[in-house]
C-alpha cells in the first residue's frame, strides 16, 4: 500500500447554492484540473450525517503523489491563482482547507462460514429385503 497526499477543501454550505455551484464549476475547477502534478481528483457532496445536517455542502479532493509535489502546486502561478479564486469563492472562512496522507486498501473478503452440512440420508433398504423370507402364506 503506497501513500499519496491530497489538498482536502471542505466548503461550508453557501448563502446561495446554484450561485456556488455554478462558480465552482466555471471557475474554480477549470484551474483545480491544470494544476501540475495532479493525480486524481474526488468531489463529494453531502447529504447529512448520522445526526442529521451538517455544515460541510462540498468535499473537493485534490490527489497528489507526495506533499511535495502538493506544495508546489500550490505555490507556482496558476496555484496562487487557484487560491484567490477559492477566497473569492468562498468568503469569510467558508472553506477549510487540510493536507493530509492519502492510503487506500482494498479488504479482504471474508464469507461468512458457510452451515454445517446435514447429516447423509439413512440409506432405505430395497422393498425386496423387508420383506419376510420363506414361503408365502396366503390368507385363507
């Protein structure tokens, strides 16, 4: 299992979503997809939590092979332009944003133990050998 590190951006849910939606998508990802070094990007959004609604409208993931090649990314010219279009985006501490180590595993499968076999059938005897041995009788 190999570790890559991500550029977590967790937005807060905005005053105005379509308005949000359509920004994020024209501006901010349109930049986010030409940083260089970016390996994989993961969006989700967020349908509440066990407890009900919750704070975070939009998870934005941004993978890359090492922090610092993240670092960098963030620091060359189209990555500070990336940064202001985010503040703009997301004012007055709207988003929040998190480096973090990147592992993914796939588990082992493990079946549930399958029940016991039942027991093999009593073998029946042929009608023949229940039958009494010797003459016949018939009733009379």
């Amino acid at each position: 299992m190999s570790a890559t590190y991500k550029l977590i951006i967790l937005f807060k849910q905005p005053e105005d979503p379509a308005d949000f939606e359509r920004r994020w998508s024209e501006e901010f990802v349109p930049l986010t997809e030409q940083l260089p070094g970016l390996q994989r990007v993961v969006v989700a959004h967020t349908h509440g939590g066990p407890a009900g609604p919750v704070e975070i409208y939009l998870v934005h993931e941004l993978h890359f092979n090492s922090l610092p090649a993240l670092k960098a990314a963030m620091s060359c010219a189209l990555g500070i332009q990336t940064g202001q279009t985010l503040v703009r985006l997301a004012p007055k501490g709207r988003a929040t944003l998190l480096f973090a180590e990147h592992m993914e595993d796939t588990p082992t499968r493990r079946d549930p133990p399958k029940p016991p076999a039942p027991p093999p059938p009593v073998p029946t005897p042929p009608k023949a050998a229940l039958l009494p041995k010797g003459p016949r009788h018939e009733p009379g």
